[in-house]
C-alpha cells in the first residue's frame, strides 16, 4: 500500500478539481483544518466519519474516495467480481415473475437453502454466497408469484433473508451502488411478508446506507420508529432484534458525535441482554445479539468518537463467545487496528488486522480500514517488515484469503 492509494490523495484530487480550498472544505465538512490537513498529507487515517464529512461538499460518493470495489487486478483478481452480473441479473425480478417453466421446489426445501445461506453469511463466505444467490432469488421470487395469502407471505420472509445476504456480500464488497439497490427490495419484501421483525431487518440494513452517506441523524429516527412500532411485543425474537438496533443506534450517534445518545442505547443494549442471558445468532430474523456484542459496540462505539485508549481499554474485558459471527468479530479487530494504529501501538495494529484476516478473511480484504490501516503502518516502518509485507501482498493479490 503506498500514499498514492491513499484517501486523502483522493480526496485532495477532488477538492482542487472543484476549486475548493482546504479552509473551506474543512468548514463545510464541520471537521477541522489541522485533521484534513494530515489525512491529504497521508499521516493519518481517513476515517468513516471524515471520509462521510467530505463526500458531501464535495460531492463525490463515498465508493469514489474509497476506491472501491477492490481486487480486480493482481495475478489473481478477485471471484466475487465475476459473480456479480449474475446477481444483478438476479435481482431484477422482485415486483414481476422471472420467465421460467420450472417450477419451485417445496418450501421447506428453499427454506432450508435459506438457513444455510444465512450460515454463509455469517461466516464471511461471500464468493460462496454469491455463487448460490442468484438461482435461489430468481426460484424464491418465482413462487412469490405463483403463491397467494399466507404461503405469499411465508415465501417473502424467505425473500428477506436472502436478501439480506446479497446485502452483506455487496456492501462488504464496496458494490454500494448495488447494495443500496437491495435495501429498497429488502423493505419491499418485509412488507410484503406482513412480519413486522422482517420489517425491523429492512430498517437495519437501510442504515448501512445511512452511516455511509453520513445520515446519522435520519438513521436514528428511523430505528426509533422501528422500535416504537415493535415496542408492545413481549416474546423472545422481539426481544432479541430490539438489542441490535439499539447497538445500531449506538453507532449511529458514535458517529454524530452524540456521546449521550450512545450511552443510553449502550444501556438499553445491556439491559436486553442480561436479559437474554447468553450470545445467540439471530435465528431466523438473522441480527446476532448477546453480552459478547454489546462488549464489541461498546469499544465499537468509542472508536467512533476517536477515543483510542477508552476503546483500547474497554477491550480488554471483551472475551468473544463461539456465538459471535466471524463478519462481526473480524469487525471488531478491525476497529482495535485503528485503536492501536493512533497510539502508535503499531506491532498490536497488525496483529489485529491479522486476527481479522484470520476469522473473516473476505471482508478484511475489502474493507476501507484494512488499506488504510496498512498504508500507515507501511509509512512509519523504514525498514523491511516482513509480516506486513506479506499481509500487503496477501490484500492486493490474494482473493479467498
């Protein structure tokens, strides 16, 4: 990874191109002048936050700064890439039937593919998903149109999760034209299935989007809503989405900067979960909670507010359970590689980005804070490092990790 990669190069790139002057920008983008200075210059990481901040004034999408979707080149690009015209192919039926004399099979069968995608999903095997997306969603949408009344519904919820697993794969993967696309689907089929948890989900993955554009403020008041909205029921899969969006709406106002909002949805988070009393993936309205997840928000949230050492400190008490997701984990070393990389705790950052690599290579590859990450460590050794030369290597040539 070198400085000409970098964000802030970008960044400065399309600042002179419009004409506008670092003073301004840091003006419009309300962060400071010092800060967008350092990270045009290449000495400090571009963050969520700032890269959301700068976006908007200068009216480039975030995908742009970032230089996604990653891996094309190299001697061996990345699968995900060529798998994805087939998704999109996929994805265009949703409100009329694909044209095909097959019919499905039964929906016990398309549910049970479901469950096992939904597996895929949370053990960060995005090629895997994307090999066996597209045929599903194109049978699933096929019985949606064969179907009426409550089997309609009942093979919409099955829509939903896959859905939400096409999500996953494209956001992960920087195709966020694409996964902003299915957010829109994704309400549409939680609507249509009449299960006001599905419902929830959409909402959850529709803020994906929001805290990428910097909507922050949109994001929370559409997570209030859904909450009201599910407020009244009592049974355990309630519950359990309910914890999730709070930790949702923890970010969300970690972003905002809103440090009291974040610790009342970090409360109401910890509350459910001692309720709960133990990890759990989610089931079939797919959003993982438990102690273990509250933990990770928690240090999640302070790396948000770009308080290192309160991050760092906090997680030395995370102790992750066998329930936790790979994607989730691998975020949250990803998240402590930032945290060590701004105490210059430089040997620590890679490890973490190596423990990431570990439990969810795919998403580690192709995630913004991995290469900027590395291009900082890169810049501070001045001598050979061979650990980080080989995770380099691994990040710009090796595609399944």
């Amino acid at each position: 990874m070198n400085d000409d990669e970098s964000i802030g190069r970008r960044i400065a790139h399309y600042r002179k191109t419009r004409g506008i002057t670092q003073v301004a920008l840091a003006q419009h983008a309300s962060i400071s002048l010092s800060l967008l200075r350092k990270v045009e210059q290449g000495t400090r990481d571009a963050t969520p936050v700032l890269i959301a901040a700068v976006s908007k004034p200068l009216d480039v999408e975030v995908t742009v700064l970032t230089g996604q979707p990653y891996g094309f080149d190299g001697r061996r690009p990345d699968r995900i890439h060529a798998l994805m015209p087939g998704l999109r192919r996929a994805l265009a039926y949703w409100d009329l039937p694909p044209e095909t004399h097959t019919s499905p099979r039964t929906r016990a069968e398309i549910t049970a593919d479901a469950r096992e995608i939904s597996r895929l999903r949370q053990g960060d095997r995005h090629v895997q998903i994307a090999e066996r997306l597209p045929a599903l969603l194109l049978e699933t949408a096929t019985a949606v149109h064969r179907e009426e009344g409550t089997e309609r519904e009942r093979y919409f919820e099955i829509m939903a999760v896959l859905l939400f697993a096409a999500h996953s794969v494209t956001y992960k993967t920087g195709y966020q034209d694409l996964s902003t696309v299915i957010e829109e689907r994704l309400q549409w089929s939680a609507i249509q299935s009449t299960d006001p948890l599905m419902g929830a989900l959409a909402a959850w993955s529709r803020t994906t989007s929001l805290l990428r554009t910097g909507a922050y403020d949109v994001g929370l008041r559409l997570l209030d809503r859904v909450q009201s909205q599910i407020a009244t029921a009592d049974d355990l899969a309630t519950i359990s989405m309910r914890g999730p969006l709070h930790l949702r709406s923890a970010i969300l106002a970690a972003r905002a900067g809103n440090t009291g909002t974040v610790d009342i949805h970090l409360d109401e988070a910890r509350q459910i979960s001692a309720r709960l009393g133990a990890d759990t993936d989610g089931g079939w309205h797919q959003l993982s909670f438990g102690p273990s997840n509250v933990a990770i928000h928690d240090v999640a949230a302070a790396i948000e507010l770009g308080d290192g050492p309160r991050a760092l400190g906090r997680a030395e008490n995370v102790r992750l359970s066998n329930a936790v997701p790979a994607i989730r984990a691998g975020h949250h070393y990803m998240d402590l590689a930032r945290a060590y990389l701004w105490q210059n705790r430089n040997e620590q950052a890679l490890a973490s980005l190596q423990q990431a690599r570990k439990v969810a290579p795919q998403q580690t590859r192709h995630h913004p804070t991995t290469r900027e990450v590395l291009r900082m460590l890169t810049r501070a050794h001045r001598h050979a490092n061979e650990p980080l030369v080989r995770f380099n290597a691994w990040v710009g040539t090796d595609a399944n990790g």
